[in-house]
C-alpha cells in the first residue's frame, strides 16, 4: 500500500489517500475539506513513503 499526497482541486487544501489498488487510473475521492469529488490520477503531488 502506497500513500499519496492529492491536491483537491476545487479548494486546492492538501490531504493523504491510502491506495489500496494498485491502478489509481479510475478511482475517486472526496474532499474531506469541501466535499468535491474528483479523480485521483490527475491531482497526485507527491508520492509519500
């Protein structure tokens, strides 16, 4: 399990998502900030170990 660090994109707060799936092409998120929901792929900052 990886964790990375996602930007939302409506609010721009960061937060940490625990990727459970090897591919994070086709799952979401939710702001836990904001409640805006968006795809992982494209909102990753950094990958944190």
């Amino acid at each position: 399990m990886a964790v990375l660090l996602l930007q939302c994109p409506k609010c721009k707060n960061k937060m940490k998502y625990e990727s459970r799936m090897a591919f994070v092409s086709t799952n979401r998120k939710r702001c836990v900030y904001c409640g805006a929901s968006f795809v992982v792929r494209g909102r990753i900052i950094t990958p944190q170990n």
